[in-house]
C-alpha cells in the first residue's frame, strides 16, 4: 500500500512539473492568441481588450496556478480561439487516438514477436540477417514518409483501403478498421523494429539458459520451447519498450493524424499549437502525461506477474 | 455539364493567357477533353463531400474569428442572405424581395420574405433581421467587421416584414455589405439560436441545408432542409465537408474517391488535375492581392526611395513561375476583375533604377522578413534574399506562425511581412481600411494626406465613374510609395469529379454548393 501511494506521489510531481514546463514553453513562444481569436480586422485596442478578457495580461505564475485550481476543480477549461470545453474537446477525440495507438501496437507486436523469435531461434542465419535488414529498412524510413507510401500504394493503386478520414465504431466494425487500418499499419511498421531487437536479444540469452537446455534435453519439441519456456522470461525488456515507447508513440500519432486527417488529440494539439490556444494545448499535454505516466506505473506492476523473483524480492522497480 | 464546359476553358485560357507557349499543350489537352451534350436533368438524392484546407472557425459572427474554410462554404448553406447579386450587379431576392434607397440616399428599406422559418422553427421577420444587425453594430460587442460598415448607423423595424437601414451619407457599397460573402456579415442567423448562445457550434439559419454535426478537424455534416422555402431545392441530401490540412493527403482523398471535390492552389496537383480526364476544374480569381508589406514606420524602409529600390529590384513573374508553376496571375493592383485601371504605375523590375536608388540612399540596408513557417513561405524568402542580393541589400528570413505573424504585422514591428489584401465584393472598403492612415488596418503605417482624401472622396462619391476613378488613382499613389511587394493575384482551384453537376463559379469566394446535383 505504502509502495502505490509512493509511486502515485512520484506521478504526480511528474505531471506537475510536465505541466508546468510546458506551460512555461508556450508563453515563451512568439505570437500571441489575442491576434488570432481577434482576426484579421482587429485594432491594437481590440487585441489589448482580448488579452485582458482572456487574462492574458496577468503574470504567467498567476495564470499556471489559476490554471492548476481549475484543473483540481475538474475542469480543463475552454478553448481560447472557439470557446468550446477542451475537456469535450479531448473526449471526442481521446477514442480515436487511443484506438490508433493500440491498433498500431497489436500489429508492431504482430510483427514484432513472431520475426523476434524467428531471429533469435536462427541467430547469425541468412534468416535472422534478412529479417534485421529488413528491420533496419523499415526503421530509417519517417512515418510521414511511410504513411504517403502506404496511401500510394493501398489507396491511390490499389484502392482497397481509404486515403483519410475517420468512420466511428458506429458506422459499423468494417468501416471503421477500414479507415484506421493504414494510419496505424504506418506507425507500426516503424515501431515494431525496437521491440523485434529488444526481444532477439533478450531471447539469445535466454535460450543460452539451463532450464532450455533441461527442456531440450527431455526431448520438448522446439516451437514449445521457444513460445512457452523462452518467451515469457524474455519479454520483460519488451514490456519496458513498450510503456517507454508510448511518448513515441503519441508523437507518431501526431504526424500520422495530420496525414490521414484523423480527429485525434494529435491533430487537435498541432492545431492548438499553431493557434497558440494555449488552454487547449495544456489540457493535451495533461492527458498525453498522464496517460504516460499511467501506463509506465501499469508496466511496472506487470513486471511482477512476468518474473516471480521481483514480486518475492519486492523489488523499487 | 455546361457549367464545367465553360470552367474548363476559362482555366484553360486562363492558363494560355499567363504563360502563352508553355501551357499550350495542356490548353490543347483541355480543349479535346470537353465534354459536351445538352445539360441534363436535376439528380435528387445522394451525398456529396467536399475537402477543405481549413476547418471552420465557428458560426457566430461575433465569436467565429472567420468565416474560413469549411466552415466558410457551410455558413453558406446553412444561413442565408437577404439577397444576392447577379453578375452584372442586380439584387436578386433571397430573404428580400426588394431594397429602395430613399431620395437622399441616405436610408434603405427592405422588404422581407414572408412565410419563411429558420430550421428551429423560429419564424424570419423583421425583428430577426434588426436584432442581427444590431449585434453587429453594437461596438459593445467587437464585431470584427465592424470597420467596413462605418456609413450604417442603424438598422431599424418598420412593418413585421420591413426594415430600415440608416446611413449617414449616401454610400454606393451599402447593396455588397447586404450581398457580401466575406464573414457573417450578410447571414441571417436564428435569433433564438443566438440568444441560447449555440449558434456558433450548431448554426441555424433559414438555408437549404440543415446543420446537423460539427466533429472539429474531421468533418461538417449538413442534411437537406425538407421544408425549404424554395420549393424544388436542395437535390443532394447530405453534404459533408471534410477539412484536411495536408496538401498530399487531400489530393490522394480526392483521386481514391474518398471525397467528390476539393480546394487546392498547389501548382503540382492543379496541373495533374486540370487534364485529368475524371475531374472538371474550376478557378476562382479573386480580387486582392498577396503582398509582402513593407514598414513604412521603421527605418531604413520609412524611406520611400529604399522601399522603390526594393520593388524594382521584385521580379514577380519570376517568383510566381518558380513557386507557383505559373498558375496564379501577376497583379499590380488589388482591384481583381472589379475594375480595371490600366496602368498603376507599380516599379517595374529595373535594376539599374533600384541600384540608383539605394545609392541615393547612401547607407547599407540589412532587413529581415518575416514569412510563415511553411516550404512556400522558406521559398518566398530564398527568392527576397536572392533579388535583393543584386541591389546590396541582405535579407535575413525568419519563419513565424500565424499568431506570430500577426503580431509583428499588428504591432508595426516588422521590415518586410507576409501579408494579404483581402477580396471583398467591393474592393473600397478594404481599400479604405487598408491604406488610411487612421486606421488599424493599415499595417504598412502608410501615410499619404491625398490619399486620405481620395478615400474620403470614394466612400462619399454617388457616381460609380467618379468613384472608380478616384480608386485607381488611390492605387497609383499607394503603388507610387511602395509599401508593399506584389507577389500574385489570389486565385484558387476547385475540382470536383466528373459525376458533380451544376456546378457554378461564382465571382467571388465560395462555390455555391446548394445548386449541386450528383449524376446517379
């Protein structure tokens, strides 16, 4: 009990002071939301009245800590170009998001797990070279570039998966894998390289182990070994990877949104970014911190299911 | 069918008339892939969807910053002006059947149309459309197209159908302020839906096309109002519009079929296409300018010799054929097709005259110029740096966003700036707030007293040639001071797939979308 209050303490300080960074970073930024919500036909008296109006004539402290009350209060706020709640603002969107990013990570694992074990098993084969060649290529390409590949070629060629656009659950499962298909097979193509490598290497050592060599020696047949007796102690680096990676992640989402017009928070924070709307900007940055920190606290807990000797040494991890 | 018929050899020729020989073949293409066959008969039913660079901004015309994009072309379906204006400038009737200018000229009244509801049941009248203007005119409220309505002082209810707009001299533009595209202006909202302060998330108005959903960044979705008042329209059922801010990805959501029709003024799509055997083009030359204002406040460019210099060492031809593959117009003026000057006297390329003038100046002249932070703008400022490397001046590029933009413009603290001049149905009266020295949209901090005065002379002026005369003088003495760098006409290009029909350019901003059939 005294460890989860430890860590939910140590979050807490983390999303505090993410917040207040970035807070810090977008009043340091030229430009000023004033000149936007106020347009193009508005006079310097106009746009001093919008400052006062949106308080941001009062020292930035004052702002963050107003801003933190509100948020301690449930409330993010609301968006300073269109007035809308950015709390809606994020709920309508956060789905989307979310479903990229899992869907994304099913398919990196798709590939990741069988070619890392594939690699492993055949290490320094033509095999486990070719698929690494392979990894190294994928990885070198940006995902802004893949995704245009990847609409090129299965869109535009093709023509057997939409360009753009988002269909929700509600206009039916097929349509809807249909349009998040490419967006999320572009993050992971590139994304499924570090988790192949982290878990070849991993999976070397451990089948170098004694208890493999036990299991060999009863006569268990290869792929029992390598998927029951290999695999479970080898993917501890990869759950790592995986919590780690999730900054990475969002970061993908965020061009691959743009690309594919997807209704995400990583359109929706380029959008605020560009419009200075501030309010909008730092309730994402609140959901994409706690949201990281969340699931890095969930996989260290997963740590103890998937090695018996951390939860019996009870192990800071 | 012959609407696209006529659009394709207007780009065409279009395309001919800017670069003679170099788009001949493409002219050649165009010309032999003209459909042809007699119009057919209207389509109903179907959804059309159309791709936009940006998404709306909102609805309401005092808290929306813009009628931009998408949300531009819905305002356009959903509320309704009280009347339009026909290509040789006639009032013809939407919400107002008639519009009479008092002997003085000095007030107009109205006639409304009767029997007409906004989509929440509201019922149009004359208290719907004074209570919009009043908002507008309230300085309480900010309306931030207040200052092109300076000569409007009221907008008062005589008879249920019946309004009086009040102004305090005779004043030509009043018909385009009612007829205009630009903003919210002209777009009769629901009075209940604005008074419940929902109006600029879920718009109601009286128009063919009901607001159905607003799902920010993805899409736009209207329904065909069943009990519009003109009885026969809308043909489609639905409209969705669909902002995609990616040029690449527009362009890929159009030619996989994904959306029927979009926006672009990327020269590498509107060339793929324009011969594109599938789609019809359609070019929108507005009036305006793209410009790089130049600060004449702030030294060395509150010299006007220096500001010459600059714009005779400015080769526009040859920014817009390596930027823009030679798809948008040159301009000298800001006047679009509105009227037509002749010669404006704006520096011609000379360098010899530009390298005269800085030697008069006498000092060295290091500037920097602030542009957007996207390829095009990095490229307009390689191109600055490069022209003016012939006449010693050093250019230092800095990429700003928007906001960052306007700041620097707004607050005067700028050398060079990308900048517009905007197109409105009647171009005086941004010519007015652009160049008077009162006013806060003069960014350039230009300064001329004749200048002031001419603009003074137009606004007041009843007679058309008067006024039109004195606009272009107004431009040849803006052109003769240089504050800012032409860098091309605003034009913009709508495809849509060859089954869209019905499809009207309009000579002004939007595509009138509520005409539109699908071909089954």
């Amino acid at each position: 009990m005294a460890l989860v209050a430890r860590k939910i303490s140590r979050l807490l300080v983390i999303v505090l002071a993410v917040s207040a960074i970035t807070f810090m970073m977008l009043n340091a930024l030229p430009g000023d939301v004033a000149y936007v919500v106020g347009g193009e036909e508005a006079s310097e008296a106009d746009i001093q009245a919008i400052r006062h109006a949106l308080g941001l004539d009062r020292p930035v402290a004052e702002r963050y800590l107003r801003w933190l009350y509100r948020i301690a209060m449930g409330d993010l706020g609301h968006s300073y170009v269109n007035y809308a709640p950015v709390s809606e603002a994020i709920l309508n969107r956060l789905p989307v998001t979310i479903e990229l990013i899992v869907l994304a990570q099913i398919m990196a694992l798709l590939l990741a797990l069988p070619a890392g074990v594939i690699c492993a098993h055949t290490n320094r084969s033509l095999w486990d070279r070719g698929i690494t060649a392979t990894a190294f290529a994928s990885l070198s390409i940006p995902s802004f570039v893949m995704a245009f590949l990847l609409i090129f070629c299965f869109a535009l060629k093709l023509g057997w998966l939409p360009a753009t656009g988002f269909a929700p659950l509600s206009e039916g499962l097929g349509r809807n894998l249909k349009s998040i298909l490419l967006p999320a097979f572009s993050i992971a193509l590139i994304e499924w390289v570090p988790l192949m490598r982290v878990l070849r290497a991993d999976m070397i050592q451990t089948l170098k182990e004694d208890f493999i060599l036990m299991a060999r020696a009863k006569g268990m047949p290869t792929w029992r070994i390598l998927l029951r007796d290999a695999l479970k102690p080898s993917s501890l680096t990869l759950i790592t990877i995986l919590g780690l990676q999730i900054g990475h992640w969002i970061g993908a989402a965020v061009v691959v949104e743009t690309i594919f017009a997807l209704p995400g928070v990583g359109s929706l924070l380029v959008t605020g970014i560009f419009s200075r709307d501030y309010l909008l900007v730092q309730g994402c940055v609140l959901i994409i911190t706690v949201a990281y920190v969340v699931i890095n606290a969930l996989v260290d807990m997963l740590y103890t299911g998937l090695d018996p000797r951390i939860r019996r040494e009870g192990l800071n991890v | 069918m012959m609407a696209a018929t006529i659009n394709r050899q207007r780009v065409a020729a279009a395309l001919f008339r800017q670069n003679g020989n170099r788009y001949f073949l493409t002219f050649l293409a165009i010309v032999l892939l003209l459909p042809c066959g007699a119009p057919a008969e209207p389509h109903y039913g179907g959804t059309l969807s159309m791709a936009h660079e940006l998404d709306a901004a909102g609805f309401d015309a005092i808290k929306a910053r813009a009628a931009i994009g998408a949300g531009g072309n819905a305002a356009s379906l959903i509320m309704e002006k009280l009347f339009e204006r026909s290509a040789q400038g006639e009032l013809i009737p939407i919400l107002g059947l008639a519009a009479t200018p008092s002997a003085d000229g000095k007030t107009w009244t109205v006639q409304l149309r009767e029997n007409v509801t906004f989509h929440d049941g509201t019922p149009f009248n004359a208290d719907a459309v004074v209570q919009h203007w009043q908002r507008l005119l309230n300085p309480e409220n900010r309306y931030r197209g207040r200052i092109f309505l300076g000569p409007i002082l009221s907008v008062e209810k005589t008879e249920p159908h019946v309004v009086q707009f009040n102004l305090k001299h005779p004043w030509i533009p009043f018909t385009t302020v009612l007829t205009g595209s630009r903003g919210f202006t002209s777009r009769i909202p629901s009075p209940q839906a604005v008074a419940n302060d929902t109006q600029n998330q879920a718009p109601v108005g009286t128009g063919p096309y009901v607001f159905r959903e607003w799902k920010r960044g993805d899409r736009i979705v209207m329904e065909k109002n069943p009990s519009y008042w003109q009885k026969g329209y809308p043909y489609l059922d639905r409209i969705v519009l669909r902002p995609i801010s990616d040029h690449e990805s527009r362009y890929a959501a159009l030619v996989s079929g994904q959306v029927d029709m979009m926006v672009t003024d990327r020269p590498v799509h509107v060339t793929k296409l324009a011969v594109h055997p599938d789609f019809a083009t359609y070019m929108l030359e507005r009036a305006g300018a793209t410009v790089m204002a130049m600060n004449c406040t702030k030294p060395p460019l509150n010299d006007a010799r220096v500001r010459r210099a600059i714009a005779h060492a400015w080769h526009q031809q040859k920014y817009i054929r390596a930027s823009f593959k030679d798809i948008v117009p040159r301009c000298e003026d800001w006047y679009g097709r509105q009227l037509d000057c002749g010669d404006v006297d704006y520096p011609r390329h000379d360098l010899e005259q530009a390298r005269a003038l800085m030697a008069a100046y006498g000092r060295p002249v290091e500037i920097e110029y602030i542009h957007s932070a996207t390829p095009r703008g990095r490229e307009a400022g390689v191109i600055l740096q490069q022209m003016l490397k012939e006449i010693d001046v050093r250019v230092k590029a800095v990429p700003s966003d928007f906001p960052g933009i306007m700041k620097q413009l707004f607050s005067k603290q700028y050398d060079i700036c990308s900048w517009l001049i905007p197109d409105f149905e009647d171009m005086s009266l941004i010519t007015m707030a652009a160049f008077h020295s009162k006013s806060p949209w003069n960014v350039y901090g230009f300064a001329d007293p004749e200048v002031d005065r001419l603009l003074r002379k137009q606004r007041l002026s009843t007679d058309p040639q008067v006024r039109a005369e004195t606009l272009c003088t107004i431009a040849r003495k803006v052109n003769a001071g240089a504050p800012f760098l032409y860098l091309y006409g605003r034009t913009f290009y709508v495809f849509a797939h060859e089954k869209v029909k019905n499809i009207t350019v309009p000579d002004h901003r939007m595509i009138p979308l509520a005409d539109v059939w699908i071909a089954p």
